[in-house]
C-alpha cells in the first residue's frame, strides 16, 4: 500500500515541478503584462499542489489545506493589486508591453 502512495506522490510532486517550470517559462519569455501574472498563477498552483500531496502523503493532517487556503487568499490579492497596477498603466500609456514601461524606475 506504501508504494502505490509513494508512487502517487512522485507522480503528483512531477506534475507541481512541470507546472512550476512552465510558469518560470511563461514570466520570461511574456512581455504582456497580464501573460505574466498568468505566470506567475501557475507557479502558486504547483505550490499549492505541493502542499496538498505532502500533506495527504506525508503528514497525514490538513496543514497543506490550511496553507492551500492562505495561498489562494494572497493570490486573489496579488490578482487584485497587479490587475489594477495594469489598468493604470494601460490607461496612461495606451498599452501593457512591460518592457516598454521604464519610466517607473524614477
């Protein structure tokens, strides 16, 4: 029984490590502003995948629900204020492109 668990285990920490990957892949080669937050989104979820596994796999209690739970709640923020910080630049510059946008180091 141990090892159809760890094996599910192994499968579920490839799938957060594939999801992570392609959440670094999508933050570098974006230059949309929103096509990074996606990014970014990605990379909390395999986060949160990771958690949920350990905790079902290892702990055997709910901490990585409670830490899912926190996770999704700074994502929504995070969501939130990057949404909004992106609607302000589109509305002063016309559109999202990030690499454009460097008179914010000033």
């Amino acid at each position: 029984m141990d090892l159809v668990f760890g094996k599910m285990l192994d499968n579920l920490i490839i799938i957060g490590a594939i999801l992570f990957c392609l959440g670094i892949y999508t933050v570098i080669t974006r230059r949309n502003a929103v096509g990074i937050l996606m990014g970014v989104e990605l990379m909390l979820n395999s986060a949160n995948l990771n958690f949920v596994a350990f905790s079902k796999f290892r702990w055997g209690m709910p901490d990585g629900q409670v830490f899912v739970i926190f996770v999704i709640i700074l994502a929504a923020a995070e969501a939130a204020v990057a949404l909004a910080i992106i609607l302000s630049i589109f509305h002063n510059f016309g559109d999202i492109d990030v690499d454009t946008k460097d008179l914010l180091k000033e």
